[in-house]
C-alpha cells in the first residue's frame, strides 16, 4: 500500500493511549486500593487469587484472538478493525466496572467484592487481548517498511506519555484520595471523574485510525497451526528466552503488586507531596535509562544489558528488609533513594523483551521465508502471564492481613526469582543481527516497533 499520510500516521500511533493508561493503572494500582479501600484487605489471599486469574485469561485471550484476526475472511467491516470497533468500548465498560465497586457494590463484603474483582478483572484482560492482539498485528498490514519507523516512534512517544498518566495516577493516588482517612463521598466522586476521562480518552484515541485508515484485503494462506508450534517451540534461544521471562516475571510482578503497598505501610508515603517525590524517582530515572540503555546494549548486545540490570535488581531490592531497623527520620529520603535504584533496575527488563521476540521473528523469517511474529508473540504471551499468576500467590502470602512484617521481604522475594533468570539468560542469543550489515526493512523497523510497545506487559 502507499505510505500512510501524516494525519494517518498519528491516528494510527495515538491509539493505545487510553489502554496503556488502564494497564499501568491495574498493574500499580489494582491489588493496593482492593486491599486499602474496596474491602479485601482481610484477606489478601483472595485479591491475589483474583488478580491471578486475571493472568491466565489475558495470556489466552491474547493468542486465540490474534489468530482468530489472521484466519478471518475479509469483510466489509475488515478482519481487524471487527476487533477495535467492539474491544474498544468492551475494555472501557469492564476498567469503569473494575475500579468502582465502592459506587455500585458498597455493602457486598468480602466475599461480593472477591466475585465482583474475579469477574470484572477476568473480562478487563479478555477484552485487552481481544483489543489489542488484532490492533498491533494492523500495523504489518497499514504500513510500509518506509513509514513503519516514523510510526512506531510515535507509538513510542504515545506510550511514554501514557506511561507518565498511568503510573503518575496509581503512585498519587494514596495521598490524591487520602485513602488512609477512609474513601468518602468528595474522593469517590474525584476517583470516578479520573476513571470516566480515562474511559472516554481509550475509546476516544482508537476511533481517529479507524475512521482515517482502511484495512487493506489481506490474502491469507492457511497454516497448520500445530506445524506453527513445532517450528516456534524448535528455536532454542526462544525456548530460553521464555523460560527466563517467566521466572524473573514473577520477581517484577512482586514489585508491580506491593510496591506502592510498602510505600505507604512501611516508608509512611502517605501525604501528596512524598507520593509524588516517589513516584517520580521511579518513573523519571526509567525515562532517563530507557535512552541510556540503548545505547549499551548497542556496545554490548541485549542480553548483558539484561544481565546487568538485573545483577543492579538483586543487589538493591532486598534491602527492603533493612526499612525495618532504620530510625523513623531517616524512611522518608532512603525511600526515594530505594525508588530510584528500583526505578534504575526495572529499566531494562520494561524495554527488551518485546525487542528480543521481534529480532528472534526476523531471524526466523529470514532463514525459512515465513512470517510468523504473531505466533511467537501470541505463544510467549501465555507461559509468561501463567508465571505472573502463580507470583500472585506469593503478593497474597507477603501483604498477609496481620502479619505486616512479611512486607519487608517483598524485595528479597523478587530478587531470588531475578537471579534464578539471569544463569537461563546466558545461555540464549538474542542479539542475532549484532555486529552484521542489515538491512532496515528486517531489522531495525522490527526492534523499533517492538519497544514502542514496551511499555504494555507490566
């Protein structure tokens, strides 16, 4: 097709705005206000359980529509567009559904409110995948090789500023709604407002691009879906590659859950401006080191800037146990320092991954003739949240109603899983083009759309 006019390109890549606003938002946010405010902090067990469940739906739901998107027949509507017109409003409904029980259910318990985050959790990660498996795999098919570079940059910049709303809102949101004074009527109405504007912004971003570009017919030829899975589970550094992403997963699942949880039980960040300092510390320094990562991993390849991130992770991140025995004067500054180290950290394994399935895709490609990303992306999707589901087990064990103390070892527990991935990384290639002439249509176009959208697995 002819290269994407400018409007059309920004349409395009300003689409997933509003959802990696909903997913940074349930990531950071969802176990700590089901625990502070909703009514599950009796038993956190059963906000984990829910959560986890969350997991395993949205690594199904991710691949069985991605391939539903390919192997339909063209249509009016269009195979993809199908998927955005219904998944957009679908994911909306089920995040507003999510995140105001205390409006719609306030005297359920906890047993209403463990059903009621079990249901709306479940079909909050169904709808993303329904949403956004069919919308990333559009982009092959509306761009060229020329355009695909500009458009992925503004994709990449789309996800950096929601980035900034999503974590900005769930770090805030403990001294923004003074959560510890109870959710009364004036913060329940200021929570809603905040939620419906980030309903109205996901629905709003998707229909630029469907209304601005036309789905191309695509002739598809028929796979063997079962060959597909032999040729993928053959490749061994994808092998590796997804057995070390769902170990050191459960570590960063870990921090994602109770990160915020300890920063307002342990280091006391409960007032506007240390929530703010905080969540800054963390999220500037994972700005700032996404630029600086770049360039390392073009001197020493993806893997050791791995490596060497996580070496960084297993070194800070258990002394969270050493909050416990330092004077009350000193937690509010060795609070922003741990953020910041943390923040340090968790930068490289937000910006790889994605870059590592497509540069293992486009070697793929290369040596057999045949596309297949979709299934390399769509298969690792369903390993890695089975991973992030059975972390949750262990956030319920650690923020344990009554036993307090076993927050201090959320750092410890993230660090054991990061370092059990680091000896799996060693063993796997995923810098196959490094050091070779290639060609920007196979490579740099890959890496480039894939860590514009890094910021979306959390």
């Amino acid at each position: 097709m002819a290269l994407l006019k400018s409007g059309q390109r920004i349409a395009y890549s300003v689409a997933r705005f509003g959802t990696s606003i909903f997913m940074n938002i349930v990531t950071l946010a969802l176990f700590y206000i089901y625990d502070k405010e909703f009514g599950l902090a009796e038993d956190s067990n059963l906000n984990a359980i829910a959560l986890a469940v969350g997991k395993v739906v949205i690594g199904f739901s991710s691949f069985i529509f991605g391939y539903i998107s390919d192997i339909l027949k063209p249509s009016k509507i269009g195979r993809r567009k199908i998927f955005i017109w219904t998944g957009a409003p679908l994911l909306a409904f089920s995040f507003i559904m999510l995140m105001t029980p205390n409006l719609l259910i306030p005297s359920a318990g906890v047993t209403g409110v463990f059903v009621w985050l079990l249901i709306w959790n479940a079909f909050f990660n169904l709808f993303y995948g329904y949403l956004l498996t069919p919308y990333q795999s559009w982009m092959a098919e509306v761009t060229t090789s020329d355009d695909r570079l500009l458009t992925s940059g503004l994709q990449n910049t789309t996800n950096v500023l929601s980035t900034l709303f999503g974590i900005g809102f769930a770090f805030l949101l403990p001294g923004l709604l003074n959560l510890d004074e109870g959710l009364n009527f004036t913060n329940s109405m200021i929570l809603l407002g905040v939620i419906l504007g980030f309903a109205i912004i996901e629905v709003g971003m998707f229909l630029p691009s469907l209304i601005m570009i036309k789905e191309e017919n695509i002739e598809r030829k028929e796979r063997n879906v079962w060959r597909e899975f032999k040729i993928v589970l053959s490749n061994k550094n994808y092998v590796i590659w997804f057995i070390a992403q769902g170990i050191y997963s459960m570590g960063l699942t870990i921090i994602n859950s109770l990160v915020i949880v300890f920063s307002d039980d342990i280091l006391g960040f409960t007032e506007f401006y240390q929530t703010l300092i905080f969540g800054l510390s963390v999220f500037i320094t994972l700005i700032l080191c996404f630029l600086a990562w770049g360039k390392i991993a073009s001197k020493i390849g993806k893997k050791w800037s791995l490596i060497i991130g996580f070496g960084l992770l297993v070194i800070v991140l258990p002394f969270s146990m050493i909050f416990k025995i330092l004077p009350a004067s000193w937690l509010e500054w060795a609070g922003y320092i741990y953020g910041f180290l943390i923040g340090v950290g968790l930068s490289a394994p937000y910006l790889f991954p994605y870059a590592i399935i497509a540069d293992i895709a486009a070697k793929d490609e290369e040596n057999t003739g045949e596309p297949r990303a979709g299934m390399y992306n769509g298969f690792n999707s369903i390993p890695l949240n089975i991973c992030q589901a059975l972390a949750f087990l262990m956030v319920g064990f650690l923020n344990k109603e009554g036993a307090n103390f076993r927050l201090y070892w959320f750092g410890l527990f993230a660090a054991l899983f990061i370092l059990l991935a680091i000896p799996v990384l060693y063993f796997g290639n995923f810098d196959p083009y490094k050091g070779k002439k290639i060609t920007q249509d196979k490579t740099i176009t890959q890496n480039d759309i894939a860590i514009a959208d890094k910021t979306e697995e959390v």
